[in-house]
C-alpha cells in the first residue's frame, strides 16, 4: 500500500515537473501581471484597517488606537457624502446607459464596412483619443468651450457649458464616450472575428439581409462577451471617473460633479484625515462587489450565462 501511494505521488510530481516546463515561459509572462496586482492591490488590503482606527501618522496603523466605526457614522453623517454618493450613481448610471452600447454599435457598424483601407483609417481616429491624457483633454475642452475664444465666443454666449451646473454632467457623459468608444471596439471586434463565416453564407442562401444577420447571427454570437463586460462595468458602479472630473469640475458645480472619489481626496486626504477616506473607501469596495454579484445573479437567471 506505502508502494502504491509513493508511486502516485512520484508519478504526479513527474507530471507537474513537466507541466512546468511545458509551460514556464506562459509562467514567466504572467508573472508581471501577478506581481503587479499582488503589490498594488492584493497588498493595500491590510491598510484598511485604518477605517476601523484613529490613524496618526506618528503612532501607525499597528499603534494608532481603535475607533470602531466611529469613521462610517462620521461619514454618514456628513450631508457632502450623500451629495457624492448621488452624483456618484447617477454619473455612472448614465455612463453606463449612454456608453455601454455605444462600442457595441461602433463595432457592429465597423465590421458592416467593405473596404479594409477606410476601415483602418476609421479605427486609428476613434482608437487615438484613447491614448490622450484628461490632462490634456480637460485644457482642449477648457479651451473650446471658453466663452472668450472658443466656439461658443462665435455665437456671442458668455458663459461655458463647463461653468453651468445643468450642463456639466452631459459634459462628463459625452466626453466620456467620444475619448473611450474606439478602444472599448476591440474587444467586441475581436469577438465578431471569430464568429465561423459558414452561418453569414447559409443566412445569405436563406435570403437573410444583413440587418437579420446581425441580429440573428452577430449578436448571439457575441452575447456572452456582452454580458461579461457589463457584469464587470457594473462592479465599478461607484467609480465613476476620477481623473475626467478631478480635471474638470470647480466650486460652481460641486453640487452636481462631486464624486466619491474626489470627496474623498479632498476631505479625506488634503485635509489629513485618512481613516475617513479609508472608510469611503472600503464602502465603494463594499457596494461593488454587491453589485457585482447581483449583476451575475441577474444575468445567469435571464440568459444563463455569467460569470461564474
């Protein structure tokens, strides 16, 4: 019996030994990508904890003492974060509405073009603002929209679109969709490329048009790359874009552009008061992965596909 058992274990050390070196270069390519989720954010998890203490920089996490939830109630209490929250949820909500489908579309009128060299042409222009910092778009936008020598000085107005509370968030959505559309195409073309073209050729000897070809065929061909990016973009429900408003918004709209994020840097981190951002946070984390798993629920129970 110890014989047996010695040469199961041998015989599956042999095989793990060679599944390494079969594949210790795919090893070694991951390997970045694993070290930089390990250090970044696997790692930061333990400063949490913060959110929970009476942070000093002087004493540290270990020595700063217990607060409980004394941050949570602080941070509830406050009217400014029920401000953020709501612009937080609705800025998303409408990116998420407006921008989800927008690549989805691009890419299905991409892959509708004949001609390979206006198709190249098209994807690089939509790709490129992709690659633009919000550092640059937000002095391009400021630029453009100046009631002094933009565009609107041309019709006479004298007020910017970015001063105007009503306005600033339809600012934020379409700015959003025109610099991320082109890339957010690749993956769904990517997908498109792998459909067999044997059912576009049965469909064309049915007599289906190509709008019946993409609806029937493209698609649900494509469903599940649908699914599984909005599973994904609904987890980040509470991220609504940092940088985009950081560079954009000013006191005037405060009251519609704050979000989590920069509340969270300006109370908590300018200010010196790291266990409340902490505890900011902690509950966006909280409130994505609720989301995330209520999204999966949602999708596995209406077309039985999910992540997990």
């Amino acid at each position: 019996m110890y014989s047996q058992t010695a040469k199961l274990t041998t015989t599956k050390s042999k095989k793990n030994r060679s599944k390494w070196q079969y594949y210790k270069y795919y090893y070694l390519l991951i390997a970045p990508g694993l070290l930089y989720f390990a250090l970044f954010h696997y790692v930061p998890m333990a400063g949490l904890v913060i959110a929970f203490k009476d942070f000093k920089l002087s004493q540290g996490i270990l020595g700063s003492e217990w607060a409980g939830l004394k941050w949570f109630n602080l941070l509830f209490a406050a009217p400014d974060f029920w401000v953020a929250l709501r612009n937080t949820i609705l800025i998303s909500f409408y990116k998420l509405i407006f921008g989800f489908p927008a690549p989805v579309i691009l890419a299905l009128l991409l892959n509708e073009v004949i001609n390979p060299l206006f198709k190249r042409v098209v994807q690089t222009v939509i790709y490129f603002p992709h690659f633009i910092s919000w550092v640059v778009l937000g002095g391009l936008m400021f630029t453009i929209l100046s009631p002094d020598s933009g565009i609107f000085a041309i019709f006479g107005s004298k007020s910017s679109p970015l001063m105007e509370p009503d306005q600033f968030r339809s600012l934020l959505i379409w700015s959003e969709i025109w610099k991320e559309v082109g890339w957010g195409t690749v993956i769904y073309l990517a997908a498109i490329t792998g459909i067999n073209p044997e059912l576009y050729e049965a469909s064309k000897i049915d007599g289906a048009s190509r709008f019946k070809q993409v609806l029937y065929i493209t698609l649900p061909s494509i469903s599940g790359t649908i699914i599984l990016l909005m599973i994904l973009k609904t987890g980040h429900l509470l991220n609504a874009g940092f940088d985009q408003v950081f560079i954009l918004y000013h006191p005037l709209v405060y009251n519609v552009a704050d979000i989590l994020d920069t509340y969270v840097y300006r109370v908590g981190l300018t200010l010196g008061r790291f266990s409340i951002a902490a505890a900011a946070g902690l509950f966006k984390s909280v409130v994505g992965l609720l989301m995330l798993l209520f999204t999966n629920w949602l999708a596995r129970r209406i077309t039985g596909q999910g992540l997990w």
